[in-house]
C-alpha cells in the first residue's frame, strides 16, 4: 500500500503513466526492417504463399531475359 505523504504527492501532483527512466533507449543503429523482411520475402517464416512468392521471384530471376551480362 502506498503511504499517506505518497497519496497526498498523487492527488497534488498527479500521476504520469508512460515510459520510465529505466527503461533503455532504442539504438539508433539497430536494423529493424530489412533483417526481418528477408526472412519473410523468402519464405522462411513457414508461409505458403511467401514461399510460393519467393519461388515466383527465383524463377524470373533465372531467366535468359532477366540475367546480366
């Protein structure tokens, strides 16, 4: 249970309910996006129609009119 002088500081002051001082910040260097988007452009995350997709993907790629050179 909170404690009288607690009480009194909530009712004067209010309570915030957000993100706490000891919660770390994200890393401006972290890689969120494309890491995980291969994996699902790919197939690899068990979805038939990605997988389907990505074999779709391959077979264009493989494609005389398609490679370089």
């Amino acid at each position: 249970m909170a404690s009288n002088s607690e009480i009194q500081y909530a009712i004067m002051n209010g309570i915030h309910f957000g993100k706490g001082g000891g919660e770390k910040r994200e890393d401006p260097n972290k890689v969120k996006t494309k890491a995980r988007k291969k994996g699902y452009q790919t197939g690899a995350h068990k979805s038939g129609a990605a997988k389907h997709k990505a074999e779709i993907r391959q077979r264009v790629k493989s494609r005389p009119s398609q490679r370089k050179g």
